[in-house]
C-alpha cells in the first residue's frame, strides 16, 4: 500500500495512472512481445530468468510475473526497477505526460512540508551548484584542515571525489553570494537550508569552516549536506545537518543510499552503520551495501526505505546488518533495533567490531580485509538481545534464573517466525539452565499477547482444487470485470472462501467499496491492493488482474452467474456437511429441538445446494 494522504491529490495521481501507457514505461528496460489476448510478456527486470514469466496488461495498466510475484502498476514499476519512492514515481510519470500535479493540504497532515508545484526543482537545482562549490573550495588553500581529516581516515582525492566531499569556506556569504548570482532567490536558499537569515536580517551561509558530505536521495538527487566541525574555536556541534525542509526529512534519510541502492537490491542485504566515514569505509573495503542515518536514530521510516530497496516480503531470505560498538552505548542501541526488528521479514543480524572499533578505524588500524571480517561474523539480533538480556541477572540463584526468564521470554515471544520461537525457547532453557517446560509457559503466555488478534483457522484448501480454482476465478472477475461482475460479486462474503489468503482479498474488496463501485483498469486494481492488509493477499492482487479467465471468447453475464453459482455452491455443500455431521451426533430424544432446527436448515440448504448446481450447469 502507498501512504500518500496529505500529498499529491488522489485525483491526480489517478489521473497519471489513465494517461500513462504501462507498455510504454516497461519498454523503456524490457522487451515485450505479445502473449496473446491483448497481453505482453518478457524476461522480469526483478530476477533472473530463462523463460519469459514477465506479463503485462496493457488494457488494465498492470504488471504481474509469475517467477518472482512482483506486480502492481506504471508507479510501482518505477519504485522496483528504479528505486524510487511513490511521489517520486508519480512526479516523474506526470512530468512525462504533461501533467501539473496539485498538492493536497485538506486531509491528513503529512509528515514533513511539501513542494509546491515546480519548487522541488529550483531546490533541488540550488542543492546541485552547492556541490559544485563546495567540491571547488575543498582544493582551496583553506580546506588543509578538511583535506588532511580525510587523508589521515583513510580517504584521498579519489575517494573525496566519489563521494563528493566539499568544504563550507571561512566566510559568511560565500556561497549565498554565489548561488544568488546564479538566480536563487534568497527565500528559496532559506527553504532549502543553505541559508538562513542573520541576526541583522542579512542573508548568510548556514555552513562555515566545515567539511562537507551531501546527501542524496534513491534518485540521486542531493537534498541536503552533513557538515563535520574541523577547527577547535568552532563552538558549534561536531557534526551540523541540513534542517528540516521540503526536500530533507531526517527520519527518512540514509546516508549512501544513492551508491548502495542497487548492491543492496542485488545482493539482498543492507549494512547499518554510524557514520558518513563509516559508509565510506565500508564501500572502500568491499562492502557496497553500507549505509548511515544523518543526525537521528534508525527509525521506522528508515525501515520503509531499505523494505523498499530489499524487495521485503512473506518470503524474503535477505538480510539486515546492524554494527554498533560494543560499549553501554552500542548495545543499547541494539537492544533498540531489536524492538523495530520485526517490522523486518527478512533476518537482521548484529556486528561488533573488536575493541569497541567504529568500521572507519577498524579498517585504518587492520585493513579492508578486516571489515568484510566484521560483518561476515555477524551475529542473529535475537540472539544478541537474548544473551544481553539474561547477562544482567544472577544465574546462580533461583531468583535470578527466574527474572531472567520474565524478561527473555517476552523477546522470544517477539521473534517473528513462530517456527523459530520452540527452538530459541528450547535454547534459553538450556541458557538458563532451567527445565524446558516453565520457559515455554512463559513464552506461550507472553505470545498470547503478540498474537491476540489473530484469525481463525480456516480448514485446508489444496492449491489445485476445483473450489480454489472457483475462488480465483471469482476474485478474476471482480479485478478484470468489475462492471459486469459486480452486482453478483459483491452479493457473495468472504464466508464463501475457503482459502483464507483468497478469502482476505475478497474483504479487500469490499473495503475498497465492491466491485461495483469501480469501472475497472488500474486505479481500481491499486485501490484494492491498498485496502489489503494481509501481505499474501496483497502479493495476489497483481497476478489475478493479469491472469487469463478460463473462457473461451468474451465474458458474458452468463459466465459470471455459473462461476459465482458455483463458488456459492462450494460453501454451502461444506455447510450441509458439518450440519450433518452435528445431526447425526445429536439424541433426536434427549436434544429434540435443536435436532429439528438443524434438520430444516439442513433441508433448506440442500434445497438451496440443487438450485445453484442448475445455475452452474454448462461448465467453465
């Protein structure tokens, strides 16, 4: 689902999905060639692949492969193959369709200030000639102190080049002057942070004798710059940021997302580390994937970035990385990170560099080979919070044993593969040594609470199966044909599907108003993907919206009433079962009329049960 409320107005955005062309945005980086029906295939951009299992709907606007699972529209393409956020995608799919975007400031407040209309250019213009500058002064005779802090960690001219490293001079409107005579204005400099408005209202640079690093966002473009103080009567901050603007929002800004965004797609993990050394460091020594918050803790939002870049879903092997020290300070941190762990599918590990080293002086005191060490000897984060945890308590006494297990228990509890949750419950036993069934009490007890609101079971359908089959068939409709399907689609609840996973995205569904309030294409399929809250469902909207329906020719009414007649029949012959299953358990004397009342719904059902085997006569 993509959070957009209180940004691009949603008529806009539905407005660029009707005038983009998907054939055309997926032409730009993979062959297609028509699969029949009025769709196209090709090899998927997101794995590797022999056989094409890459589908395209142009009619519909979506994308669906049947290799990897990948879908969704022209937007989500954009976020995959380019690495993109969503507002990103929508900009550039405007822009290419000439269409001036409006900005929503009616519904829900959003996160940070937005843009106006045409703004993100002029700062993202001015944020491009600061580099410049900036890059210019760092082979100043002024920027010695700034050239030799690099020099003695380990960095030269290659490496301050690559990174872009520049240096803020000994002045107070250099850059301001500079940038001025290019066009900016001052109101424009003040927004973008390179500015700012001295005490006699003059206009001064908001960076002074100070080494600098930009930061870009996934798209490459620089928002904002971390500055690290360098001379010792600089009564300022070690390291100064750019403030909160409409292009730099902190809690959603990784340091090195611009060199690490492919590697970290490709190779399927992401190294966290402390600071703009230390992604240089880590990129240097052969560890691509290395990437640093600016000035804030690693978030929530931060999270939503690298899920993004990782591809993280129900069956991601990837990996996280967090390296911290090993001091007070580092492992709380990771204690820290344990907490957000779960908002993770993939595994998330912990490196601690010996002696307390950052990776910057681990590779300045040891070399390159010894960070690739570090990070190959990384440690499951659990296991880290686990051993953390009890080390606080006194083993050798039943009191310590036991408040240990109180407060490990719940972490258990917390790990998100329940498979894992009896043998890491079997290992803090041992740990503790105590007996195995107490500490699986407690983590029971303590996963209650995680799990209070899970569903009920619902009985196995196999995959293959005529009802599924139905089921899919059904929900086809509902995606593809909605107008016609509608009336008779939205007639039928979620009580009529079997396979939980198909029985969510029919909820889905109706939390996207029912079939029979769309007109079909993608701004329908994309509403209903984002009213899916079980990520498996969500997975399935893509396929389903490009998967043939099992008809030879065009769909009639009649078509849509066999398969819903069908699907409806399905459920009723599971509940004439269980009744008569309950019937046959029940004394027609001692229960009498709880036994006739399950015999008339029995009847009726088996009445109702002929009705929809006529209506589904004729085959699919």
């Amino acid at each position: 689902m993509y959070a957009v409320a209180g940004r691009v107005k949603d008529e806009d955005i539905a407005l660029v999905r009707d005038r983009t062309s998907i054939a055309d945005v997926i032409s730009e980086t993979v062959t297609l060639r028509s699969a029949g029906g009025g769709n196209l295939k090709g090899l998927c951009p997101f794995h590797d692949e022999k056989t094409p299992s890459f589908n395209v709907s142009p009619a519909r606007g979506v994308y669906f492969c049947h290799g990897c699972g990948q879908g969704g529209d022209a937007i989500k393409f954009l976020m995959d193959a380019e690495h993109l956020s969503f507002i990103e995608s929508v900009e550039r799919l405007a822009g290419k369709a000439g269409l001036q975007l409006r900005y929503d400031t009616d519904g829900a407040k959003p996160s940070g200030p937005r843009p106006q209309a045409g703004q993100r250019q002029r700062l993202i213009a001015a944020h491009a000639s600061a580099v410049e500058f900036y890059r210019d002064q760092l082979g100043s005779p002024g920027a010695r102190k700034a050239r030799e802090f690099l020099a003695e960690r380990g960095f030269g001219r290659d490496a301050a080049e690559k990174y872009g490293c520049g240096f803020a001079p000994d002045s107070w409107d250099a850059l301001s002057k500079h940038l001025r005579l290019q066009g900016f204005t001052a109101d424009e400099l003040i927004t973008a942070g390179l500015s700012k408005t001295a005490r006699s209202g003059s206009l001064i640079d908001r960076f002074r004798r100070r080494l600098l690093w930009p930061i870009r966002d996934l798209s490459g473009d620089v928002i904002g710059f971390g500055a690290r103080k360098l001379f010792d009567d600089d009564d300022g901050p070690k390291y100064l940021n750019t403030p909160e603007s409409p292009l730099y929002k902190k809690s959603h800004v990784l340091y090195g997302i611009d060199h690490a965004k492919r590697e970290i797609a490709k190779r399927g993990r992401a190294v966290i580390v402390e600071g703009y050394t230390d992604v240089m460091a880590c990129h240097e020594a052969g560890e691509p994937t290395a990437v640093a918050t600016c000035g804030t803790a690693f978030g929530i939002d931060h999270i939503g970035v690298l899920r993004r870049l990782l591809m993280d879903s129900d069956s991601f092997t990837g990996e996280i990385i967090y390296t911290f020290d090993g001091d007070a300070a580092g492992q709380k941190a990771a204690l820290r990170a344990f907490e957000e762990d779960q908002r993770f599918v993939g595994r998330t590990f912990i490196a601690v560099s010996p002696d307390n080293m950052d990776p910057c002086d681990l590779r300045l005191a040891r070399g390159d080979l010894a960070v690739r060490d570090m990070i190959a000897g990384r440690e499951p984060l659990v296991d880290f919070a686990l051993r953390h945890t009890i080390s606080r308590f006194d083993l050798d006494t039943v009191e310590g044993r036991v408040e240990a297990m109180r407060k490990a228990a719940p972490l258990v509890a917390k790990i998100k593969d329940r498979e894992k949750r009896p043998e890491y419950a079997r290992k803090l036993a041992g740990d503790l040594g105590m007996d195995l069934e107490p500490v699986q009490r407690a983590v029971h007890n303590a996963a209650r609470g995680e799990d209070a609101e899970q569903r009920a079971p619902r009985r196995h359908v196999p995959a293959d199966s005529p009802q599924r089959l139905v089921e899919r068939e059904a929900l086809k409709l509902a995606l593809q044909e909605p107008v016609l399907a509608g009336p008779m689609f939205d007639a039928l609840g979620a009580e009529n599907y079997a396979d939980p996973v198909l029985a969510a995205l029919r909820e889905a569904i109706a939390e996207a108003g029912g079939a029979c309030s769309a007109t079909g294409g993608a701004v329908w399929i994309e509403k209903v993907r984002g009213s899916c809250a079980d990520l498996a469902a969500q997975g399935l909207v893509s396929e389903l919206a490009v998967e043939p329906l099992r008809v030879g020719g065009a769909v009639d009414p009649r078509y849509v009433q066999v398969t819903l007649a069908r699907l409806q029949g399905a459920a009723v012959t599971t509940r004439i079962h269980d009744l008569k299953s309950k019937v046959q358990r029940l004394n027609p004397v001692t229960h009498k009329d709880q036994y006739l009342a399950l015999a008339g719904e029995l009847f009726s059902l088996e009445q109702q049960a002929r009705a929809l085997r006529d209506q589904a006569a004729g085959g699919m």
